[in-house]
C-alpha cells in the first residue's frame, strides 16, 4: 500500500481541517458560522460534481474530510464549548486559557472525526473510481438535455 493511500495517514486531514475549525470557533462565532458554510459549501461541490481539485481521489478525499468534520463539528460544538466555558462568573481569572480551550475543543472535535475518516478512506479505497467516473460520464451523455422529463415540448 502506498503512503497517499494509506488510511491513517490520510485520515490525518480531518484534524488537520479541524484545527483550523478549533481556532474559528475559540475566536468569534461568526467566524465558526463561516467556517460550517465553507465545509457545507464542500459538500455541495461534491454533490454537483464540482471538482474542487485534479483527480477523483484527491475529491472523494475532500468530501470524506467535510463529512468527518462535520461530526466532529457537532461534538465539538456540544460537548467542547461546555467544558471549555469554564462555568459561571470566576472574577479576574479565567480558569481555562485561551490556548487550553483551542486545545480542548480541537481535541474533542478531532476524537470522532479521525475514526470516522480513517473508516471512510479505507472504503474509498476499495473503489474503482475510474470505472464509476466512466459510468457517470456515459450517463450524462445519454442523458436528455432541455429540462425535466415533465416538460417534453412535443407532448403538448
């Protein structure tokens, strides 16, 4: 097995993506609101079979870190947020730094996500993603152009 295919290190990238996700929801919740649209925006690009990179495996690639981390996301946001608020009025202090919350929430997010994607890129890696890039390309040439089947023109 190569080292490009290679599940856990590959699984690496949801972190990785995480941790710019950790620094975006420790600093302002518009930028963590931002940051939810941009992975959804991901999602979307592989769903309208936009390629976002050269080649079908860096893309499948990209759609398995967005899933990953989206669950990550949830975790994070529930669970890391809580904990890391530190509880109530302390005063001066606060009794969590900045740096121990990044740490927090990177930790709690990236703790799904890694298992998640090494479980989705060892699927991946099963495929043939040639051979189904050529069924769907032949499917969208055989497909007819000119709007839904409900609005065949000659049928009126």
């Amino acid at each position: 097995m190569k080292i490009d295919n290679n599940p856990f290190v590959v699984g690496l990238c949801a972190p990785a993506y995480l941790l710019v996700g950790a620094v975006a929801v420790t600093n302002d919740f518009l930028m963590a609101a931002i940051y939810i649209m941009a992975t959804l925006g991901l999602l979307g690009a592989y769903v309208t079979e936009f390629p976002i990179f050269n080649g079908l495996y860096a893309n499948e690639v990209l759609h398995k870190t967005a899933i990953s981390s989206l669950v990550g996301i949830l975790l994070g946001m529930i669970i890391g947020l809580s904990f890391a608020s530190g509880g109530g009025d302390t005063g001066d202090s606060a009794p969590i730094s900045a740096q121990g919350k990044l740490f927090i929430i990177w930790g709690v997010m990236s703790l799904p996500a890694y298992p998640l994607m090494v479980f989705l890129i060892s699927k991946l890696n099963k495929r043939d993603l040639e051979a189904e890039n050529k069924i769907r390309a032949e499917k969208k040439k055989n497909k007819k152009s000119g709007g839904p089947p409900i609005m065949n023109r000659g049928g009126f």
